[in-house]
C-alpha cells in the first residue's frame, strides 16, 4: 500500500447498513448499483424458490471496479442488498424508462425470464414498496447526491461512471446477443458531446469487444436524473455483457486474470471520459 495522501483518503472506506462508499479524490464516482445479492429474511419469505440465489445480480462488478477506481484515486459506491428487493437504478415514480418494451419495475415482480418472483398475493403492496424506498432506495441516492457534489466543489465538474452487467443473451429483455460493450448517454444528454465522441471513437478502434452507443440501453435512472452538463455533472453507463469477463455466465465465478483485458479497457475508457471532462 503506498503512503500517497490521495490514496490513504481513497481507503478511507465509510460502511452503512445498506451500502459502501469508498471515497477518492479527482473528480470520479462510479456507481455500480446492482451488485448487490443480500434478500433481508423477511422479504425473501414472501418471496418463491426462483428468487433464490438472485440470478440476476450484476456480478462482482464491485470486484471488477474497485481495483480500477482505487489506481485511479476515484470513489466508487456499492450496495448490499439485491435489485429483487429494491431497483436502485429505476424512479421511485416506478415509470418505465423504456415504453412499450419489456422491462423490470422499482419492486421487481419477475426474474429476467419472466419466472414470477411472488407467489399470488404475496406481492408487495404500496405500503411494503414505500417501506423499502426509504430504508434502501432513499440512503444510496442520498450518498451518491452528495458524494457527486463534494467531488463537483473539489474539482469544478464531475463525472458519474454507472457500471452494470447481464447476460449476453437474455430473451425477454432484448433480441439476439447482446454486444460485448453498450454505452448509454441518454442519447447524448447526460454528458457532454466530446465524452460520448471520443468514448465511441476509442470503441470503433477496438477488434477483441463488439460495442454499441445507446442501443437497447440508453442508460437508466440514475444516469438520466444524475447526468446534468449544463451543471457540470456528466454521467455515462456501461452495460456490459457478462461473457466479456465471466467464463460461465450461467455459474458465475470471479477471475481477475480472466477479467484483465476489460478491466484494462475500462481503464482506458475512464481515462479518455475524464480527459475531456469540460473544466
């Protein structure tokens, strides 16, 4: 461990019940908002054998973002507890972020393969959802809010790097195989022109990952509400297909060597991000 000031601060780890935050100094956040998997006992007793297991975490994306942010200096945020009990990254209004396509709501009813998570009359009510907006939802929104505007008032602008994952073929959700690489910026509101342009430019270069810019994920909640330019906050998500640094998607397992090459370019698009982060 190296005795740099920067470093000693990015270790500088603040633990609440419902999520980490690792705190760093330039002017990076990175939000990885379904890497949770804990389901509280009480809830997952109302819930079926389907939700066992929470087949639809985004997998060790703490693991695989955590190194990087700690070279970079960046602070990076991580919640506990699974997007089948709360979706972080969806409104609490529950409006759908994609009309008119299949989608997951705040309180997720069904897995991605549509297996119900709730046996009939088991679902949570308005009263249980409103329970855990304030006891989840509420604390992690209420960290990254203001994580961003200490990093903002340190370093002028701030970039919000929202890290998620899914299988590379998941039916329900979207035709085919999913590109190895998606970036979403909202079609290009939640940052500033020149990231999304260099970002893109970098991909195109690229021979080993297939890339995609606001594809079937334009970015979720958190990068649409939290991607201001105009108030110097710029805000991007990479959804990433899951066979680019899992060996067996179906029984996830983490490798790092195996993970070397993406967390290297990942690396690199943060770089280039926050290089051209307007000053």
């Amino acid at each position: 461990m190296t005795s740099d000031p920067q470093s000693e601060t990015l270790l500088n780890q603040k633990s609440e019940p419902t999520f980490t935050l690792w705190q760093g100094q330039i002017p990076l956040l990175i939000s990885v908002p379904h890497s949770g998997s804990e389901i509280p006992s009480h809830i997952s007793a109302q819930m079926t054998v389907a939700a066992e297991g929470s087949i639809d975490t985004d997998w060790f994306m703490e693991d695989l973002y955590l190194p990087i942010a700690k070279d970079l200096g960046a602070s990076l945020i991580s919640p506990r507890h699974s997007r089948y009990v709360i979706d972080l990254n969806r409104p609490e209004s529950d409006e759908s972020l994609y009309p008119g396509q299949t989608t997951t709501g705040l309180c997720p009813l069904h897995r991605f393969d549509g297996q119900p998570l709730y046996s009939q009359g088991n679902e949570p009510t308005l009263a249980e959802k409103h329970k855990r907006i304030e006891t989840y939802w509420r604390p992690y929104h209420q960290a990254l809010s203001a994580e961003l505007l200490r990093l903002k008032t340190m370093n002028g602008s701030v970039l919000l790097w929202e890290g998620h994952s899914i299988k590379s073929v998941v039916p329900r959700l979207f035709d085919g195989q999913l590109p190895h690489l998606n970036i979403g910026t909202h079609q290009g509101q939640s940052c500033h022109p020149n990231i999304e342009a260099q970002i893109t430019q970098y991909l195109s270069q690229n021979t080993k990952y297939s890339s995609v810019v606001n594809g079937r994920f334009k970015g979720g909640y958190i990068t649409r509400y939290y991607g201001k330019p105009k108030q110097n906050i710029h805000a991007v998500q990479l959804e990433l297909a899951q066979c680019t640094y899992l060996q067996d998607e179906q029984h996830p397992q983490w490798s790092a060597p195996y993970a070397q090459n993406l967390s290297q370019m990942i690396g690199d698009l943060l770089n280039i991000a926050l290089s051209h982060l307007p000053k």
